[in-house]
C-alpha cells in the first residue's frame, strides 16, 4: 500500500518497535476518553493537549550496544528479546544523535573493542547514553561498559574524542560489570569536559550531570514547565517532591516566598546543588534541600501552600499519597508519566471531598507511542 501523502516513512520499521504509533497525533484514543471522562467527572474542560515537534525532537537516549567488533550495532531491543535494532537513521533523534551512534561504531570497528554479549557476559561495550546541550549544540556522552575499570575503554573513547571534535560537551565511562538488565551501573569516570549539561528551563539554568533523570523531549518540557509555572501563585511557601535536578522548582524561586526541593537520587541531588549554585545567594536563600526518599516528607508537604510532586512511573509512595488525601495542600500540581496510576491517586485524591480537581492537561511527549503525561492541579476544598 502506497504511503499517504506527507507521511512519515521510518527506514526501520519493521523490527523497531519504539514508535508504533508512527505517524499517528495526539495521543491514544483510549488515553484521551480516559482523561476526558475525568475532566467531565470533575466539572472541569476537557485537557487540553501539548504537541510538539513530530521528529528530531530527542535529546536524550539510551541505546544499546551489540554485535561483533567488525560491525557493532547501536540501537533497541525488539520487544521481549535481546535482539538488537541498529537505528542508524532514527527520525525522533536530534541529528547529533545518529551522529554520536555513527561515531561510535566507526571507533569501535578502529579499535577492535568488542560490544557485550548477553549469553556469555564477555564484551566491553553495554551501552551508549548521549544528551545533546541545546545551547551549546555538544553532546555529552557516556560509554556504559561490562567492567569496573575503565582502562580498557580508553582507546575507544579517544577514537571517539578524535571523531566528534568540538561537538563533544564531555565524554564519561560508566562501569556496570553485573548480569543485569538495568543500563547504569555504580562506577563513574569522566574523561573529559564538564560535570553537567546546563539548559535554560522555565527561566533558570538547570544542571544534569550524566546520570541524572532528564526529560527526553526538550521542545514539549519547555512547555510542561510553563503550564505547571501557570498554576503556582506568587508569594507562597512551594514544596517540590522528587525534585530531580530541579527543572520545574528552580524557575519558580524568583515568585515563591520559600521552597523546598526533595529528592533522593545522589545524582540529582548533584545537579539540584549545581542549579541553586547557579541561580545565586538570593535566589538560593530562599531554597533548602531535604535528601532522601519522597515518603519521608508524608507529614511535611502540607505545610507548604503548593506541593508540586514530579515521581516515577510507579507513582506517588503510598504512604505520601494517603497524607496528601487526609490532609491536602491548598493546592498540589502532580506531574504524571503514567495515566494508570494517576486515575487511581486522582480517585485517591478525591474520595474524601477534602480535594477537588481544578485543571487537567495532556502532553505528547513521547510522539507516536501509547505513552501520555498527565498534568493536574487539585485544590484544597476546606
């Protein structure tokens, strides 16, 4: 069957399985009824959706790495398998990731390093994580390897060096030697260049270092960030929870009174540092840093006037989600990457009549998957 006109053509589809909705708007039509019907339950307009940019539009990714020294292969996995994609010409990418990913290929082919095999766990080379600097136009990359060393990586990565020139921001090894599927392990080295990639987010300078969490998709968090900013009022006491590197938070600090930032991840609490470092004293007096996890701070958030809760795809801690039922904030702005779990801390949030649901919206930000972030605001009804 032809192709429709002005239609996106992906030169790896099949086996890619990372965009199966390639072409497709908006988001998945049983993602839309669903918050559409809370909207209508909630006596509020139904979200409005934040779109963005249908290509070029990731700046950070992880890929893995396999095949043999002579013709390694840099992409994803096929769904349920270790069998690898090469997605050397990746139409979501930013141009300087294919780049990267060429790059690396061609040093490896130089150097006769060898990619990681599962079944045997011999190889050096696990994965590769690279986050283009928007400002800059550099890229920080980061060689996951199977080892505790990174010695073995060092021609590899000067052969890397050589062939990205002034497009390298900084070039790191990470060490994560155990039979495992996550990406990162716990050994860091950086070869060259600076700690940390610096974006202007939300009007602040916003530091993540390499393994920190980071949006992916730059163009639609510039926008998330402006529609949590609208809904947090001048002058009040602000608590952000798994604040990262402070991406929503440390815009906020010139109109807040006071804020708080939680977070746990020693990564991000790097980065977090860095940010405050960078906004100055004044701003900075203002902040104060609580480490550690976010269901810590259950009996804390209420204190604030605004409780802006950012967590991971598991959703909030039970025990944080109960407290902020029993006892809301005047308003709490949830940022959520996971639909399922935000239907059900929304019901949480509500069923007690001591929160309502004031605004909804809907972003796009991984363009032709299943996957929607949720934005919403609940205030306080007593």
């Amino acid at each position: 069957m032809a192709a429709r006109p002005g239609a996106l053509e992906c030169p790896h589809r099949p086996p890619c399985p990372g965009c199966p909705r390639l072409g497709e708007p908006g988001v998945a039509a049983q993602a839309r009824r669903a918050l559409d019907d809370l909207a209508r339950r909630a006596g509020i307009d139904p979200p409005p959706l934040l779109t963005g940019p249908p290509t070029g539009w990731r700046h950070r990714v992880r890929l893995a790495v396999r095949g043999r020294p002579a013709s390694p292969k840099v992409g994803i996995f096929q769904e349920g398998s270790h069998r690898i994609v090469d997605i050397p010409r990746c139409l979501v990418h930013h141009p300087l990731v294919n780049r990267v990913a060429a790059a690396l290929k061609e040093a490896m082919r130089r150097t006769g390093i060898a990619p990681y095999a599962d079944t045997t766990h011999r190889g050096f080379v696990r994965a590769l994580q690279v986050v283009v600097e928007r400002p800059s136009q550099r890229v920080q990359v980061v060689l996951i390897a199977n080892g505790d060393d990174p010695e073995p990586l060092a021609p590899l990565a000067a052969a890397l060096r050589e062939a990205l020139g002034p497009s390298l921001h900084s070039l790191w090894w990470n060490g994560n030697p155990a039979r495992t599927n996550v990406i990162l392990g716990p050994h860091w080295h950086r070869w060259c260049g600076p700690e940390a990639v610096r974006e202007t987010i939300g009007g602040a300078c916003v530091c993540f270092p390499p393994g920190a969490f980071g949006q992916a998709n730059l163009p639609l968090a510039d926008r998330l960030v402006e529609q949590v900013h609208a809904w947090v009022p001048d002058g009040v006491t602000l608590t952000e929870l798994y604040a990262g590197c402070g991406a929503i938070g440390l815009g906020l600090l010139p109109r807040v009174a006071a804020a708080t930032f939680n977070e746990a991840a020693p990564a991000g609490l790097r980065g977090l540092a860095l940010g405050l470092a960078a906004a100055g004293p004044v701003l900075s007096a203002k902040a104060q840093v609580v480490a550690g996890p976010a269901a810590g701070l259950a009996g804390a958030p209420c204190a604030a006037d605004v409780v802006i809760a950012d967590p991971p795809r598991k959703g909030l801690d039970r025990p944080l989600l109960d407290a902020l039922a029993a006892a809301p904030p005047r308003r709490l702005v949830l940022v959520s990457c996971n639909l399922e779990a935000f239907l059900r801390e929304a019901d949480a949030l509500c069923r007690g009549g001591r929160s309502r649901l004031a605004a909804l919206a809907a972003v796009a930000l991984f363009p032709h998957t299943a996957h929607v972030e949720t934005l919403a605001c609940f205030d306080a009804t007593r």
